[in-house]
C-alpha cells in the first residue's frame, strides 16, 4: 500500500516539472525559410494569365541563375509546350532528365566508394 502514495506523489511531481522544461523548445529560433525567387514568382504569375512568352523569359532567367532548380527547368518545359514550342519543351525536359542521370551517376559512384 506505501507503494502506491510514493507513485503518486513522483507522477505529480513530473506533472508539475513538465511545463518548465518544455518552456525552452518554444522560445528556440527557428530557420528562415528560403527566400523565393523572385523570377520564379513573376513566372508562376504569368502561367496564371497564360502569357507564356514572359513564363518563359522568367524561367530561363532563373534556370540559368540555378540550373540544378528542378522547379525552374520543369516550368520552362511546361510554359514552351502551352506555347507550342514543343521542340524546346523537349530539349528542355531532355537537359533536366541528363541533369539528374548525371547527379544520380556521381551518388551512386560515391556510395559505392564508401560502402563497406
């Protein structure tokens, strides 16, 4: 029966210590999110109003800024073919498929580098 007190009285006490040391992860500063960019937004927009000549202006700006943005390359892609460019839409989607077959080689040649 003495068991049962001293099991209460410890459970009361982790009830009572639990809003103190969650206190701290609240206060704990979170990262800044990733500015967007700003031809990415323009672009996007532009979809929005179907004015693919200025998609497309927008997204090769930020594709050549970044080329590694998948988000860019894709949008380009789909802004030439709603234009009817569908030979610059497929060389588009032709660079973004190398481009991961490429980064894809370069991982699998490191793990097979590491691999035990």
């Amino acid at each position: 029966m003495r068991k049962l007190p001293i099991f209460a009285l410890a459970l009361l006490a982790g009830l009572a210590l639990t809003p103190i040391a969650t206190r701290g992860h609240a206060s704990a500063p979170q990262p800044s999110p990733k500015p967007k960019d700003p031809d990415l937004e323009s672009g996007r927009q532009a979809i929005e109003a179907q004015n693919w000549k200025v998609a497309i202006e927008d997204f090769n700006r930020a594709a050549a800024r970044d080329p590694k943005n998948a988000d860019a390359q894709n949008l380009l892609g789909y802004s030439y073919r709603k234009s009817g460019n569908l030979d610059m839409a497929s060389s588009t989607t032709t660079r973004r498929c190398a481009s991961t077959r490429a980064t894809r080689a370069r991982t699998s040649t490191s793990a097979r580098r590491i691999s035990w």
